[in-house]
C-alpha cells in the first residue's frame, strides 16, 4: 500500500499521570508498555508491517523532536514534523494531512495517538486495513472501541445500529464524555463505541472537509505545507502558526461531517487502553505486594514499598526513596524526584486539576 502513510500525533502532557508524566518528558516517551519499549515505540512497531518508515510520521512540539528522534532512529528527519506550540488535535492532523498531500496527492493517510496500548496487533492490523477500505471509499472513517464497562472518562461514537466486528457502520453522532449512568445506557444498547481519536482518510477529503467547515485552520495550514521542505518553512511557520486557532478535530470536521452521514467506523476489540490514570496503571502494570498494595514499576529497580494494613494502594517509585504506608486504603502514592503526589483512587481523573493550580502559582517547572 504503497500511497499508506501513518501520522502518530505525539503531543499532551499527560496530566493524569502527573508526576510521573512532565511537559518535558511526557506519557508517551515513557515505557509504560510492560517492555522497555516506550509507548511512542511500541506505537512505531505495530503501524511497520503496515506503512514503511518512509511513510510514516511524526507531529510533536519543539521540546520533544529530539526525544522523538533518539527514540526512532529509523525514521527520516524530515518526518518528524515539528509544531512550534501546541494547537490541538486540528492543526496537529491538518498539517500531516496537508504534508502529505504536497509530497504525494491522493493518498491516504491514518492518525493513532503515540500514547495509546494495544494489546492484540494481529487483530488491530485487520481492523485498520478494514477502515482504509473504506477510507479509499471516501469516507471519513475512524475505528471506535467496542466497550468492557461503563467508562466516563471517554468520549462515545453513536452508531446507525448494534455495532458487529469487522462491519463498517455509519458514525451518527460524536458524544463526550457522559456521567455513569449515561454510559451505563450507551453500553447496554450495544449502538455504542468509545472514540480513540483513531483516523482515516484520504488526504484530499479531509483536507476539503476542513475548507469547507474551518477556512480559518485550512488555509493557513495549506499556506505552510507548500513551503514545507524549503527554505521558506521555517519563516513561513513561524508567520502563519501563531494564527491558527485551537480546536478539535472532532469538533472542527468529524462531528459536523457525521451529521451528513459523511462518517464510518469499524469497530475495534484489541486490547485498547490509553493508560489515562494512575488506576488503569495500576491495573495493567502493578503487582502485588504484601500489605495490600499493587506497586508499579516503570523504572527499573527501585527501593521497596513497604505497606502494612493497607488496602487498594497503587504506589509508583520514581525515585531512591522508599515508600512506606501504614493503615491507609484507596490510595494513590507517586514518588519522584521533586514532587511526591498522594490522592484518593476514587479522585484519579482529577490530578490535572493539580497540575493547573500549580501553573497558576507560577510553579510550571514542576509540572
């Protein structure tokens, strides 16, 4: 498939992961794979038996191009698209998608996240060979994650009808994320798949999707393609990008282009997780530990954990002290070397909250 070309947007901080995750040295540098892949890694891995090195690229910010790089030698330098800041998910996929199109029009071009765990490849392979079909097709077409609970922190795809493997299906609505009861109903209906941000298109549909609906991010993005791989890109970046506004692509293109019928999805059961908190963490990486802990090790040897009368503590090590805790239950426990979180498990998708108050007191170094 030789006009495949692979996008991995490889931005965010992970402020759930917080402290663990930094601006600087972000959840998706990380090997939090149950390798010593890191997550961007193991994200390379799995898209190269489908798209060539050559075809395959890279959005991240300034501060994070040469981690990128280091981390995937094979990868052409000029693949490693470089934002000056982040934009959101619009400007981030445009630009790929309008790169791509200046090198070779009339591809097709899939987006995954660089954060995101897949545990069965074999099985994401066929769903994403399923979706370029359709995406040759001229559809819009994204790959919706068939549901195991009722999760609130996701985003949900409204389906035409009960969703069935391996069947592209029309995407009637994009709905955020919805309190437990709401998804509850959304799971039980079986018209329901939790939305991944997994894209794919061809270039020149989307890239007319977007004209039509964002001029204000279309044009600019267009504007800096074409000086893309001369010696005008960085100027002319620099000029246009300060312009764009933030935006979705949800939001901009997909859920306005759903209500035309314009949008597909083929549902995915692959072993999908985006490891967005310290619980699901805990879950995929922790270990038991006597005491009533489930101790997460992300890096390498770390002195013990050590719990007494404890009960549902996740512990995460970072640093060379020892974690100790004595009668306490439900806890979150992350030690690094210049912030210590402790939280309340049942407060895990709060924690950005608490890189937000930190940079509202000036304290961005630690976050």
């Amino acid at each position: 498939m030789s006009d495949l070309h692979m996008v991995v947007p490889a931005g965010g901080s992970g402020t759930r992961l917080w402290p663990l995750s930094r601006a600087a040295n972000p959840k998706f540098l990380h090997a939090l794979t149950g390798t010593d892949r890191s997550l961007l890694q193991a994200t390379f891995d799995r898209l190269a038996p489908l798209c060539t090195a050559q075809n395959l690229l890279v959005v991240t910010g300034v501060a994070h191009a040469t981690s990128v790089a280091r981390q995937l030698p094979e990868l052409p330098e000029r693949n490693i698209l470089v934002e000056p800041f982040a934009r959101d998910s619009c400007a981030a996929i445009a630009l790929a998608a309008a790169v791509i199109e200046q090198r070779a029009p009339g591809g097709v071009m899939a987006s995954f996240a660089a954060d995101h765990l897949i545990a069965d490849t074999a099985a994401f392979s066929d769903v994403v060979r399923d979706a370029i079909a359709g995406a040759r097709d001229g559809k819009l077409m994204t790959i919706g994650i068939t549901p195991t609970r009722p999760e609130t922190g996701y985003g949900y795809l409204q389906l035409s009808a009960p969703s069935v493997a391996g069947q592209r299906q029309r995407v009637l609505e994009f709905k955020e994320k919805p309190t437990h009861q709401v998804a509850t109903e959304y799971v039980a209906s079986g018209e329901y798949l939790w939305n991944a941000s997994m894209f794919l298109w061809r270039t020149e549909v989307f890239l007319a999707e977007l004209a039509a609906r964002r001029p204000d991010v279309h044009d600019p993005v267009r504007e800096i393609a074409r000086a893309w791989d001369t010696d005008a890109q960085e100027a002319v970046l620099g000029e246009l990008w300060p312009t764009i506004p933030k935006v979705a692509v949800e939001y901009a293109v997909m859920e306005p282009a759903a209500a035309e019928g314009k949008v597909a999805t083929v549902p995915g059961d692959f072993g999908w997780n985006d490891i967005g908190d310290f619980e699901t963490l805990g879950e995929l990486l922790g270990r038991d530990i006597d005491g009533g802990a489930r101790v997460v090790d992300v890096q390498g040897d770390r002195p013990p954990v050590v719990v007494i009368d404890g009960d549902g503590v996740i512990a995460v090590p970072c640093s060379s002290r020892v974690i100790a805790t004595l009668g306490v239950r439900d806890l979150i426990v992350v030690d690094t070397a210049d912030a210590v979180l402790v939280c309340r498990r049942d407060r895990a998708q709060d924690i950005k909250k608490l890189t937000e108050l930190l940079r509202e007191k000036g304290h961005a170094a630690h976050v």
